[in-house]
C-alpha cells in the first residue's frame, strides 16, 4: 500500500513539474545592461584646415577633432553576448549623422556600435566572442569637430569624460575671433583735456610668443607717460576682453628712451593677452587729434600693428555765428565765442576787430559781452553780463567794410561770448549776402555769413480746388513797412492758362481791407492778368489775394509747359523820389492727373492669374464729342468677358479721385480689335471724369516678372491725354525653378520650386544634374501640387501620383555620373513643388550641388536654370570610410551552369546607415548578365534580387557586401531555372520518379537517402541495395514494394542556408584549380572557416539567433578575385518560451534543442518503472 502512495506521489510531483516548464514560468533570460564604466582612457587629437596635427595648445573654434576611446573588459567579467554599455559624447562636439559600426578587437569583430547624433549617445553591443576570451579590448575612434554653438564665453574650456577611474578632464584654449591681435584706443580726459589716457592690448590671438615686445612712439604734442601699468587679459571666444588683474612689475620691464614707449615682457613665451595703460600729456594745446601706432612683436613673431586716432575736444579760439534775422527791420543778430580754449591772454592781445559789409551799420548799444563757463561736454552757460567799464569799443573800417574793435581792459584766461546787430542802411530791393569776419589780437579770424530777403513784394500759391478748377494766390506788398509812392501793381499770365474770377479780387492793409477809393483795379482782360493802381502813398504792409481758374487747354503755345506761371510787378516812386521797380514769379505745378488728364494703374491676382486695370479718363472734366478710350494689351493678356464696367469719377477738391456711381452700359460699347487693342467709345458727348475698370487674364500664358500698359483718349482721332501707362510687378513671374536644400544627417533634403510664377508650359521636363559626392536616392521623389495666394505666396498641397502625373528616371552614365529627369504627363499651368532626398558621399566641408533646369514649350521654347550649393558636415567614426570610391559588379548565372550569363535580372541596391537601409540605384543586367554599380562610398551595402530572368525564379535572399577600397568588388547571384510539369517517358525509367506538377524531378540515386521519401517507408528498414521495379506509367503514390523511391525536391539556393540555433552548418563551393578560397568578410554572428578543397563550416555564436552572412573570396592564379555571398538563417528551437502577450507558445521543441529534457526524460523513465512494478505486483497476485 505504501509503495502505492509513493508512486502515486511521484507521478504527481513529475507531472507538476512538467507544468512549470511547460507553462514557461522560468523567464528566459534578457541582455543586460554593463554598469561599471570600461572606457580606460580618451586621446584627442586637433587637426588645422590643412589636416595637419595641431602641436600648439590653443586651438581654432570649429576644428576637426579626433577622439580615440580606449576601452576594454575585465577579465572573468560575467558578460554575455548581447550585453551592451552606454556612454554620451560630450555636447562641446558636433555630430552631423547617426554613427555605426563594427567593435573590433585583434582583426575579430567583438560586437558593434552605435551613435544618435540627436543626444550624442554611444551604444556599445557585445557578442558572444567576450564570453570565451580574455584580455578584449579595443579603441571607438570618432571624427568630429568643435561645436561653436555649445562652446561660448571664455576661451578657456574644460570638457569632462568619464572613464574607469574617475574622470578625465580636458582644459582648451581656443584662439577668439579677432581680427588682430594687438588693439589700441585712446581717450581724452574730457572737454579741454590735458592728458590722454592710452590703453594696448596685445596677443589677443593667445599665440605663443618669444621675447614679446610692445613699442610706441609718442607723437609731436604728447609728452611720454609718467606711469605704465599692465594688466591681464581674459579674452571671450567672440574677441570681447575683460580686464583681469595687475600683473607684477617683475613680469615686465619699461623704457622710454627718445619719446619711445617700450614694454618687453621678462617671462618666455607669453601666450595669453595683456592691457597695457598709461596716459601721456597735452603739451600741444592747440592740435586738435593724435594718432599713434603700437607695434606688438616677438622673436618668433613678425612685427603687427594698431593705431588709434585720438580727437581732443578743445573749445575754439574765435568763433563767429549768425544767430537771428528779421525781414521787416532787415536786422542781423551775431555772436562771436571768443577764448573758448581758456588760454591765458595779455591786455594787449585781448582785443577783437570785427569787419561787415558796408550797406550795414551796427545798431546802437547792441553790444554786450559775457563771461561763459563750461561742463566737461563742452556745454556752455553764460554768466552775469560783463560791465562796460571792462571793455571798450572803437570804430573800425576796411575796404567796402565798416564794423568795431572790442579790446578788454585787462589779461584775460576765461571764455567770453560778444552778442550785438547790424541793419541794412538802405532798402532791400535784391535779395543779398552779408558777410562779417572777426580777427583777435593773436591772429585767429573766423567768418560767417547771413542772407537778406527783399519784402517790397512777395507772391505764392495759395489754396487748389481740383474740382472747380481754381487756385488761389498771394501778393504781399511793402513788408519792411518804407514810404512807396505812386504804386502800381500789374500781374500778368504769361502763358494764357489762368483766368481772374475778378469777383475774388481782394486788397487788405495789414488784416483790414483798403477802402475802395484807395485803389483802382483794370481787370479787363481776365486771361491776361489785371492791374491795381494805388491812390495814396504806402507806409505799410499791404496783401493782395484773388482767384484765377487753370486750365491746360488755354496754356499758349501749345505743349510749352504744363505748369502754371504768374508773373507780378511793381513800380513806384520812394522817399528820394526815385522811380523803383521789381519783378518776382510764382509757379503753379498741378497734379499729375491734371497734365496728362487721366491716369492709371493695377493690380494682379496670382490666384486667379488676373490682373485688374483701372483707367481715369478725362480728369479734366473737357467736353469731348467723340470719346474713346484706347489701351493695348501688351504681354499676351486676354480681356475677362464681361469684365468690364464705367464708373462715374467723384474729384473732391484736393484732387484725389475716388469711384463713383456705375455708368449705364448703354452710354458705352468696348470691342478688341486687331492687335489686342481694347477700345471703349461712348456712345454721348461727355465732359465729366469716368473710371474705367476691366480684368485680363494670363491663362494659358508664358508670365513674365512685370505687365505693362500704356491707355490714351481721344476726341475723335485727336489724343486729348497723356500717354496712361502702369506696370504690374508679377510675383515669381518669369521664375521656373528655385532650389532650396538643407542638410539632413548623412541626406540632404532638396526642394524644387516649379512654375512658381505659374506660366502655362506643355512638355514641361525637370532635369537635374548633382555632384558626384553624393547618390539620388530613387524612393525619395514625391511632387506636390500647390495652392496659390493672391499675393503669389506658395503653399504646398496634395501629392501628385507617380506615373499618372508624372514620371521620373535616373540616368547614371558609364562614369557613374547620375542625372534624373522629371517629366510632367500633362500640360501644366500652375506651381509645384518636388521633393527628394541625396545621400552625402563628399567628405567633411566639402561642397554639394546641385543644377537644374526646367525646359518646356509654349508659343515659344522655355529653358531656364538655377544651381544650389550646400557645405556639407560629415562625422564619421570606427568602421566607417570617407573618401573611398569603389565599385561593385553583379554577374547573374545559372545554379546548373556558371557559364550562362542571364540578362534580365533586377537588382536594388541600398546603403546601410545605422539600422537604415536607402535605396541608391536600380539597375538591370544586361546581355553579359551584369550590372556595374559605380563611384560607391566605403560602407556597407545590400543587394537585392526585386526581378529573376525570364524563366527562372527570384532570388529572394540580401547579399551584403562591404566596400572599403577603391577596387572592384565581384559579387555572384545564381538563379535556378523554373521547372515545368514532366512528361513520362515511353519507356518506363529505372525508378518511376513521384513528380508533384511544381516539383522538379530528381534522378535517384543507387543509394537513397532513407528520409527523403515524401511518405512513410513500408520496410522498418530500407534496403542498402533497392532495385526498382519497373511499372508501366508513373505514379504520384510511392509503390508499395520494398523499394526506395525518393521523392523530387527543389534544388537548394547554394546561397541561402539555414540551421538551428548553436548547431553548426557546413557546405562546399566549386575552387578552380591553382585557386585559393578564404573567408572574406567574417560573419558578425559566428566564425567561420573554409579548407583549400572549397569546404567550409560556419557555426553561430551561442544563442545567436537571426540572419547572418558570410563571404568567401577565390583569388586565382592571375590575382583576379571572386566573391561570394552566402546567407545563413539561425533559427529558433521552440522551447515552449513565451508570446508577447505572456502566454506560452504552443510550438514543440526539437530533438537537440536546449531545453529541460533531461527532466523530461527523467520523469519517463520513473513512470516506466512505476508502471512496470506495477505489473509486476499484478501478475504476483
């Protein structure tokens, strides 16, 4: 009973057991992350423009950099495969693409890496090549740059790695953006200075300099400085400087030998920057800049130089001004600023002689003298008037002058200013200059001048009613107030296009109108002018204003000007009774729209490509019998139908027009004649002012960047306007392609404006021509429709369909020189936009463009073109190549029969970029069965089979391929040919072949494999030694005598193999005699090796599971080498693991697999015995 219960337990705890394992409870085990930091050291290497090294310790902003990580694995780390480490690159460098790449150590790939150039994050993934080796280690090399836009402030940078031990820290100096290194400036100590305070800075460049010099001469009128002091100086990377502290005397000697200031510094090199300060006295009052030069040098410097112009704000010695002026008492009032340099004066120099025209007097008792003092602006105030008894004042004379001398009473040292007036001693008639010098007693003299204006008669414009057509004007008469006699006034139009209203006419003495019986008006002949004559003597003011009417159609002669003159004179007798006379003009210039009698402009709507015309005719309001308008419409512009309307023209009085009431459409017709000439004609006799305003489009036209039109009006066939043109500015007219590109990573990101200014265009067709440092990458083209505002800006729409709107090709030449062409599949009448993608093959800083053209055809042919360029940022890193070009050749064969080339065969062929793929080329064998990719980057490539020759089937598989030198690289793709249903012989073959339809048949072998049948084997044995039995036709059932029949199967793809995990797998390929076979790339998940006679094992790294491939090179005998390509699927056991929802799989594992078998087996074994005792126990009963 108790042997019961215990084989009862065990059954129990065995098949619990089962459970747990079989339910997946035991998680599978996940990569971890490495914490401890393995980066050991970092070395960083600085390169110039030139690619040299940098041996000096400060650097340019924005230099290459190399940086080389030392790392490596403790030993007996406990690491496994698919562990991975995590570190970031500093911010202070410039990454411009993703990075990737193979970890290396001793020729051995160890695992890989990656970088986000986003977050400058490494990533470091190991294989399983850690687990079984010690001492791994290696170096992750990155080139880079400074990045300007992280590194700011100071020129003094401290960049911080973390590594095993703690931290490494990098200290930089980086040269500022200077533009010299020395500087000087210099300042002086404010207004009426007597020193000037000088400042140098030198090796703001932070070189390194021997036996540094600083010398500057003083130059004549400065005195060498008292007191040096030097300074240190912090320089900021934007060339700003901020003073440091005092540098001991020690660290410098100063010399100032021969009026030559010279600093040597004792410490050897220098190689940060200094200020250097000292100030140098004034002994040249009277000079009024310094300019001085600083030479900086070494003896491993060439000498350089800063010179600095210093201007000294003295006040002057003598200075004279007009500072007022009154027309009606012809009064002048002067001011003279005398000493204002605050020199020390003798009595007997302190005088001044003033000297002004002689048809002036000086005004009694206008003469007053004040004491002035100064801020340190030089800004003066005046102090309490100086008393008379300190001065005194002399008549003076010269030749055609008149004028007086002040002399001062005592020495003087302070600044004074000297007020006073002269007056005309006669009338101004003609307007005049009058000129008045001073000299002072030490020889100094200035001059100034002051302009009299004649007031005896004045005339101007008044007020315009472009309306009514009038203007008003103003005669102001005897404004200086003299004694006039026997006044007459006579206004003339000289050119006939004025007429008095003489009802306007008007005569005020100051602002009271003149009695009637003061004066007498002749306005007889309006269109003429008129005439007042004066009853009695003025001794006043007087003003006279009226109003004439303008009209340019009176203007005699014709066409001899299109202003309107008027012309006042005055006669009378003054107090000498003496006959005077004086003649003055007035000019009325009119608005535009008034000459040419009419106007016009537009607009233009890129929307709707229209352009809106507006026409003013006859502003003029003439009254004409027959009016018609005429207006060519240039540029191709078709009228709008039904587009045009009349508009009545409301003119206020200053003239500015404004769109009235409509004009019934029976009062006007329109037609376009001949030429395109747009004619209105109004039906009535009109004379009033109209609008005119119409729509024309450019549909269906070539539009160029401006409209120009050119309206006219007639009366019957006479032109009564001017010629009324207006240009409309077309936005993005006459443009057909703009390109725009910015870089994007490792792509430049291009965009192509087309038909922007929406010109009507069939057979449109963009060709683009790029570089050669970079490849199109075909997936990348998408145009775009568009919509367009009035005002022409563009805004990108839906995508366009490939094919049904348009079509693009890439065209790559025997040099591999690539172009493409788009070419639209319908008339296009509107703008788009293209987009595409290039994959940057140019070396860091190096140029990329792009030219491209448009061409098309409309009434005439169109070519237009435009090229872009870009300065490319390329960072690259460990395992990848910059600069390589190569190439790779791809012959397409038969499985059976190398010999047979295939045409037909279509291969993609994409870079690989990280984890991206971009496809670059798509290409077609030819006759020979090959395609020839050209001027390939180093990196790594995918090729892939997307078309299989005629007859044969695709070849499904990725061949990877590796460029890393100039030289050509061979790749092979066989194809096997596809199989056809089998006939059965008339005779009856050997072994009747088992031929599914798809199947191709095999011939079988004397000894069959005994598990290649398609079913199960009626023998529990097969027979070493099977004679087939012969049957008189084939049958799809295996015969049921003890005969082999192996089923036909597919010829394998030599290049696609596939084995479980951690199970090895082996092949042969064909070696030509005196050939040599060997591994060319290894694979990145396993070894392999390959024997002289073809054979080759590959086995994945343990746990491994997924794609990898390896590649067998066969140099033969004359050098030439072949590469082959064979990819291996490691695939999974089924374990039973878990689905991504948790549950567990229901897959079985294989025989083999690693797995809790032996538990497996263990508890089968127990449950045999249990059952066998139990037996046993029965049949003892």
């Amino acid at each position: 009973m108790l042997k019961k219960k215990t084989s009862v337990l065990l059954v129990a705890l065995l098949i619990i057991m089962q459970g747990i394992y079989g339910f997946g409870f035991l998680m599978p085990a996940k990569a971890a992350t490495i914490s401890s930091n393995i980066i050991d050291s970092v070395a960083m290497s600085v390169y110039d423009s030139s690619d040299h090294v940098v041996t000096e310790n400060v650097y340019e902003q924005g230099s290459k950099v190399q940086l080389d990580y030392f790392w490596s694995l403790p030993n007996s780390h406990g690491y496994h495969n698919g562990d991975i480490f995590t570190f970031t690159l500093p911010q202070q460098f410039l990454l411009f693409n993703d990075l990737s790449g193979p970890l290396q150590f001793e020729d051995e790939d160890v695992g890989a890496f990656s970088v986000n150039k986003n977050n400058h994050q490494v990533t470091m993934t190991f294989n399983n090549y850690i687990e079984s080796h010690d001492n791994v280690k290696g170096i992750l090399t990155f080139k880079t740059q400074f990045d300007t836009q992280k590194i700011t402030g100071s020129t003094t940078q401290i960049i911080k790695m973390p590594i095993r031990s703690g931290e490494q820290i990098f200290t930089l100096s980086f040269k500022p953006s200077v533009t010299s290194t020395i500087g000087k400036s210099g300042v002086p100590q404010g207004f009426n200075a007597k020193n000037i305070d000088w400042t140098v800075d030198v090796n703001k460049a932070l070189n390194s300099v021997q036996n540094a010099v600083v010398t500057d001469p003083i130059p004549a009128g400065l005195d060498v400085p008292v007191t040096v002091a030097v300074y240190s100086l912090d320089m900021n990377l934007n060339g700003t400087a901020v003073q440091g502290a005092l540098v001991d005397v020690s660290k410098y000697s100063v010399s100032t030998t021969g009026n030559i200031l010279k600093v040597s510094f004792t410490d050897s090199p220098i190689q940060s920057a200094y200020r250097i300060q000292y100030k140098t006295p004034i002994t040249d009052l009277d000079k009024a800049s310094f300019e001085n030069t600083a030479t900086f040098e070494g003896s491993n410097k060439a000498p350089v130089n800063a010179t600095a112009t210093v201007t000294v704000q003295h006040g002057t010695a003598l200075d004279k001004a007009s500072t007022g002026y009154s027309s009606s008492t012809q009064t002048i009032d002067w001011a003279i600023k005398y000493n204002y340099n605050k020199k020390s004066i003798a009595q007997a120099a302190a005088f001044l002689t003033d000297l002004f025209n002689d048809s002036e007097e000086l005004v009694a008792g206008s003469i007053h003298v004040y004491p002035v003092t100064q801020n340190s602006s030089g800004v003066e105030s005046l102090s309490s008037e100086l008393p008379g008894a300190q001065y005194t004042v002399s008549t003076a004379t010269g030749t055609n002058q008149s004028g007086f001398k002040l002399q001062f009473n005592n020495p003087i040292s302070s600044a004074y200013k000297i007020t006073y007036q002269t007056k005309a001693i006669q009338r101004v008639i003609d307007n005049a200059t009058i000129t008045n010098n001073v000299t002072s007693g030490s020889g100094n003299s200035d001059t100034a001048t002051q302009g009299m204006n004649q007031v005896v008669i004045v005339k101007n414009v008044g007020a315009i009613n472009y309306n009514a057509k009038t203007v008003e004007w103003n005669i102001a008469v005897n404004g200086d107030s003299q004694t006039m006699n026997s006044v007459v006034i006579t206004d003339v139009f000289p050119n006939k296009g004025l007429h008095l209203i003489p009802v306007s006419l008007t005569v005020k003495e100051g602002a009271t109108p003149m009695s009637p019986t003061d004066y007498t008006v002749d306005d007889s002949a309006v269109d003429q002018g008129f005439q007042i004559i004066f009853n009695k003597p003025l001794s006043g003011p007087v003003n006279i204003s009226y109003t004439t009417e303008f009209n340019n159609d009176w203007i005699s002669p014709v066409g001899s000007t299109t202003n309107f003159i008027n012309n006042a004179k005055i006669d009378w007798i003054d107090s000498s009774l003496n006959a005077q006379t004086k003649t003055i003009t007035s000019t009325f210039t009119p608005r535009n729209e008034v000459k040419n009698n009419g106007f016009k402009n537009g607009s233009y709507n890129a929307s709707t490509k229209q352009l809106t015309w507006t026409i003013g005719v006859n502003y003029n309001s003439k009254t004409l019998a027959v009016a018609k308008v005429e207006d060519v419409l240039e540029s191709g512009q078709q009228l709008v139908a039904n587009s045009l309307v009349l508009y009545n023209m409301t003119l206020p009085a200053n003239g500015n027009p404004s769109q009235g009431t409509v004009v019934d459409s029976a009062d006007y017709t329109y037609t376009v004649e001949s030429g395109n000439k747009l004619v209105v004609t109004f039906v009535q006799p009109i004379s009033s002012p109209y609008y005119i305003v119409f729509k024309t489009s450019l549909d269906s036209k070539l539009i160029g960047d401006k409209v120009n039109n050119t309206a006219r009006l007639f009366d019957g066939s006479a032109p009564v306007s001017g010629n009324l043109t207006a240009s409309v500015a077309i936005p993005k007219g006459g443009e057909y392609v703009n390109k725009n590109g910015v870089q994007d990573g490792d792509k430049i990101n291009w965009t192509i404006d087309i038909n922007r200014g929406q010109s009507t265009v069939a057979d449109a067709k963009i060709v683009d021509t790029p570089t050669e440092n970079q490849l199109l990458l075909p997936g990348s083209f998408h145009l775009f429709a568009t919509t367009v505002a009035a005002n022409g800006d563009v805004t990108k729409g839906a995508e366009l369909t490939k094919g049904t709107d348009y079509t693009v090709a890439i065209i790559t030449d025997d040099d591999g020189k690539q172009t493409f062409e788009l070419n639209f599949l319908h008339e296009i009448s509107t703008a788009y936009v293209l987009e595409y993608q290039s994959l940057i093959v140019a070396g860091d800083k190096e140029t990329v463009s792009n030219k491209v053209s448009f061409s098309g055809n409309n009434v005439t042919s169109v070519t237009k073109d435009t090229t872009k360029s870009i300065v490319v940022g390329v960072s690259s890193g460990s395992g990848t190549g910059s600069g390589i070009r190569g190439s790779l050749t791809v012959k397409k064969v038969d499985s059976a029969d190398s010999g047979i080339r295939l045409s037909g065969a279509t291969f993609d062929l994409y870079r690989k970029s990280g984890s991206t793929r971009s496809l670059i080329s798509t290409l077609t064998t030819d006759a020979t069965g090959t395609v020839v990719f050209k001027k390939l980057l180093a990196g790594d490539y995918v090729v892939k089979e997307t078309a299989a020759p005629s007859g044969y089937t695709l070849d499904a598989s990725e061949h990877l391929v590796a460029v890393n030198s100039t030289a050509g690289i061979t790749l092979n793709v066989s194809n096997t040919k596809v199989a056809g249903p089998v006939t059965p012989p008339a005779t009856p073959p050997v072994t009747p072949p088992v031929t599914p339809p798809v199947t191709p048949p095999v011939t079988p072998s004397p000894s069959p494999d005994p598990g290649s049948g398609s079913g199960p084997d009626p023998n529990p044995t097969p027979s070493p030694s099977a004679t087939p039995s012969p049957t008189p036709s084939p049958s799809t059932t295996p015969s049921p005598t003890p005969t082999a029949s192996p089923s036909a199967k597919p010829s394998p793809t030599p290049d696609d193999r596939t084995t479980d995990k951690d199970t090895p797998i082996d092949g042969k390929i064909e070696v030509p005699k005196g050939a040599i076979p060997s591994i060319g790339k290894p694979p990145e998940h396993g070894k392999a090796t390959i024997d002289p006679d073809g054979s080759w094992t590959y086995k994945p790294d343990q746990g491994y599971i997924g794609k990898d491939t390896i590649t067998i090179v066969i140099k033969d005998p004359d050098g030439n080498e072949t590469e082959t390509f064979i990819d291996i699927n490691v695939q999974d056991i089924p374990l039973g693991t878990l689905t991504a929802n948790g549950i567990p799989g229901q897959t079985l594992p294989k025989t083999g697999e690693t797995s809790h078998l032996y538990v497996e087996i263990a508890g089968l074994a127990l449950i045999l015995a249990g059952v066998m005792l139990r037996k046993r126990v029965w049949k003892k009963k």
